[in-house]
C-alpha cells in the first residue's frame, strides 16, 4: 500500500490537508503506529514534499503529525517538521 499512497500524492489529488472527523490529516495518519510492522515514514515525507499538510493540525487525542512522529520513531519527519517551523501551535 506504500507504493500506492505514494503514487497518489504524485498525482497532486491526494488532498493533504483535508481533516477527517478523527482531526487527522493524511501526515497524522502516516505518523501514528501501524498495526503491521512496516513505518509510512516514506509517504509521510513526501506528503511534506507538497507543501499542503496542515503541520499543526491536532488530532482528537490532541497530538500534532509531530508528536505522533517522535513517538513512533520517525526521525526524520520529527527533524524536517520541527525545521519547517509549522508543527506548532
């Protein structure tokens, strides 16, 4: 399914930025645990590429793509969040 997401967002239709009713966006939902062990680090990555993640959008249990990235291990999307400047409120 990695390859398929990422396929997607290089369309430019993936709709980044929407908010489902969880309060996630497609980054929140990327960052946060998978039940398989396999990390969307990848896609999460390239959703930053678009440029169109709301960075500070908070889910429902109140984390930040930020938080939800430090927890589960993504260094390097904790690093280009915190670089863009936008994973704050």
């Amino acid at each position: 399914m990695i390859e398929v997401a990422l396929e997607l967002i290089k369309t430019g239709k993936s709709n980044p930025d929407h908010i489902d009713k969880a309060g996630c966006t497609a980054l929140i939902w990327t960052c946060q645990p998978c039940l398989e062990e396999v990390t969307l680090e990848e896609v999460a990555l390239e959703l930053l590429k678009t440029g169109h993640s709301n960075h500070a959008q908070v889910d429902k249990k109140g984390y930040t793509a930020l938080i939800w990235a430090c927890r589960t291990g993504m260094k390097e999307v904790a690093l280009k969040l915190i670089k863009m400047g936008q994973s704050f409120q």
